[in-house]
C-alpha cells in the first residue's frame, strides 16, 4: 500500500505489484492489481460501474513490455503463460512481493527449482 508523507493528502491506492512472468524463453514484466475500492469514488467506478466484486476477488493483469494485452479472467488469455500465471497470481496475491518471479515450468512441476530473476542475473 502507498502512502504519501504526511505534510500531502494521504490517499489510500490500489494494490499492485510488478511481477516477472517465467516460462521456456520467456520473461514478461507484469503488473497485477487488486480490484478493490479504497474510496466512494474508485468504489463507483470499479465496483458500481464496472461490475467487479466488492471482495477483492479479481485481479487485473497488465503486459507491462507495451501494456497491452490486459486482463482480469485469467481463462480469457489462451495460451499457457498468461493463464497459469495469471491462475497463480490470483491465488497468492497476497504473499506476492513487487519483483518476485512467477515461473510458469516451476508452477507445473516440469522444473525441480524456481527461475531467478533476471533483475538479479543481468
């Protein structure tokens, strides 16, 4: 959560975290988001508007290498990258840190240990 110091406006923002996607030759900069109102005005347009549920269940998925494609189904991406990560990403958001790798072959059990992440091997 990010906070503002304290001489500004505190406001209180969505949740996100940037992640680094993993899979066979693969590396994509994500950001996920939490789509959960923290005040009346996102609660309008996220929850009145658009329609997400009010508990936090969604979690939209950005491509951060052009921002696009985005999603919040993670059935809707068709193909095994973005939907498993996106499964994954769903189910641990909370334990999820900003940088942390979601490896894909790791996931599936077709690799033994996870990926390290490129920002720490480049």
């Amino acid at each position: 959560m990010l906070t503002f110091p304290s001489n500004l406006q505190t406001k209180i923002l969505l949740q996100t975290k940037i992640l680094e996607v993993r899979d066979i030759g693969t590396h994509i900069p994500v950001l996920a988001i939490r789509m959960l109102a923290q005040n009346d005005i996102q609660s309008w347009y996220i929850h009145g508007r658009c329609g997400y549920p009010k508990d936090g269940s969604c979690i939209a998925m950005i491509n951060l290498n052009d921002c696009a494609p985005g999603n919040v189904d993670p059935y809707a991406w068709g193909d095994r990258t973005y939907a498993t990560a996106h499964h994954y990403i769903y189910k641990h958001f909370s334990e999820l840190r900003d940088g942390d790798v979601v490896d894909v072959e790791f996931i599936l059990g077709e690799k033994p240990t996870k990926k390290v992440t490129e920002r720490l091997s480049v």
